[in-house]
C-alpha cells in the first residue's frame, strides 16, 4: 500500500456492521475499534490513518474517515464483519456477542511501507489479526497498543466467546500497551481484583496496562496505578467505549506522561459515551471536561 508520510497513530482492524441492542430499543451503527479510535484521535488534531477491511458496499465508512481528515486503506472483501451487540441491563460490562459474517484476516502484508509513530490494534475476533502482524510491528519499534478483545474472543458458529488464548504470553511480551476490560481481565489473569488483574498482565511483558471497567479506567504504569473516574451524562453511546479509551491513551502516550494520557483518555471516553457512533466532540469540550472533574489539569 501507498501510505502518505508519517502518522501519531495507525489504527489497525476491521469495521464492523453493529447492531446494538439495549433496554432502550434497537440502534444500527458503522462500528469497529477503528471507527471509535481514528475518529476520536483526529478530533484531537493528530495525524491518523486507518487499515481495515470491509464490503464495498460500506464504502461510506472510509468516505467518513477520509472527510474527517483520517487516511484510510481498506481492502474491500464480499462481506463486513458484521455484528450484534446486546446490553441486556445498563451494565455496559455485561453484553452477549454474535456474528453473521465476517471480512477475514489482516496480514503482516498489509502494513508494509507503514511509516508510524504508534500503532492500536482493534480487532474483534481471533484471527482478525495475526502474530505476523504484530511482529512486524515490534521490528517496526513502534509504540504498540493491543486490545486484549480481538484475541480472546473465538467465534463458534455465530456466537463470540471467550477462550483460552495460548499464544497470549508470547504475543503481550511484544506488546508496550494492554488495554482489556475487567471481565476479559478476569477471565485472562483469573483475577477479578482489577488490581492484581493490571499486575498480572504486567508480569507477561506488557509496560502499561489500561483496564477499563463500568466506572472508569486503570493505569498501571512504572509500578504506579492512576484510577480514573468516567463522568458521562448518559450512557446511549457505551457502545465503542473502550475503542475510544485505548486510541486516545496510546495517541496521547506520544507525548503525555501515564497520568495525564489517562486523564485525557477517561475525558474524550466519558463524552463519546453520551452519544452513539464515534467520539465526535470539540477539544475544548475535553478540556472543559478536565478542568472541572479531574482537578482542573488541561496537559495542552
């Protein structure tokens, strides 16, 4: 591929088809990890590209990318991963997964050329994303963000679930930034202390941990843990919330300590979840929003 220069971030998975169902009724929205972090780092003014696949007939998804700034290189395939979500309470941890199709794998042949400073991979399902990937991108010595979702969930028929996943040491030694959420963590580390669930990922390599959970996000980073309070209105936007966390932390990790990145990463996701699709507020909104809950410290 043909990328344009150096990026902050390269966001790297397949879009996805949502269907999100809530106790509030039924909503259809472009989802993906992708979609929720380029969208959301761009509104911040960092230089953003995307590589996904998707079906032809989404092209509107990399239309949207592109007027918003975000280079996008997707290779078109016969079907989008696509996906429903059900929230059964207002829990946004507790949600039931399937899948109707699926746009295949990203290959290490798919970032060749890539000239990035950092790097979030957002897949949703095992085999999405390959270790070939991610090697290249440790020989790349680029700052490397995983979501832990795209490697422990397996699709069995339509329905995602969690399985063992035995390459999990293997691939997190390569790793710079986790992000999981508190029941991925759980049922990786096997504990539900989210504390010793952060520890215990930091033990297989990782050097910074963002656990996210239904009140807010963990950093565990130098030995230190920094625990950061969401403080959304409402929660009609929760789908995409820990997308947005982990692109903004690993974004804002480029030049921002652990502390500050979180804080900058817990203001955008508190406002994205007040509204469903992609983060798509102001920075001063954001600033706004760290000056008055997170004791006025706007790190511009």
């Amino acid at each position: 591929m043909n990328y344009h220069g150096t990026y902050d971030i390269v966001c790297i998975g397949n879009y996805t088809k949502d269907t999100i169902i809530t106790p509030s009724g039924t909503t259809y929205v472009d989802g993906g990890a992708v979609n929720y972090a380029a969208h959301a780092v761009a509104r911040l003014g960092m230089s953003v590209a995307v590589v996904t696949r998707l079906a032809e007939e989404d092209k509107r998804v990399v239309d949207a990318f592109l007027k918003a700034g975000i280079d996008c290189f997707p290779t078109y395939t016969p079907h989008s991963t696509c996906m429903l979500l059900e929230y059964p309470t207002t829990n946004p941890d507790v949600r039931n997964l399937s899948v109707a199709a699926t746009a295949g794998t990203i290959s290490a042949g798919h970032i060749e050329g890539l000239d990035t400073k950092s790097v979030i991979i957002g897949s949703s399902l095992r085999g999405e994303v390959g270790l070939d990937v991610i090697h290249r991108l440790h020989q790349k010595q680029v700052l490397l963000g995983l979501d832990v979702q795209g490697f422990v969930r397996v699709l069995r028929n339509k329905e995602l679930r969690y399985e063992p996943w035995s390459e999990m040491k293997e691939t997190l030694s390569y790793v710079d930034i986790l992000k999981s959420d508190a029941v991925e963590a759980e049922y990786l580390t096997g504990e539900a202390d989210i504390y010793k669930a952060a520890h215990a990922y930091a033990q297989m390599g990782p050097k910074e941990i963002v656990l996210t959970h239904k009140d807010g996000l963990l950093i565990y980073a130098n030995e230190q843990f920094h625990d950061l309070k969401f403080h959304a209105q409402q929660l009609s936007g929760r789908s995409g919330r820990g997308d947005t966390c982990a692109g903004t932390y690993v974004a804002m990790r480029l030049s921002k300590s652990p502390q500050e990145a979180g804080i900058w990463a817990a203001a955008v996701t508190s406002l994205k979840m007040e509204k469903l699709g992609p983060f798509n507020r102001s920075i001063q909104e954001v600033e706004y929003l760290i000056h008055s809950k997170y004791n006025g410290k706007v790190y511009a």
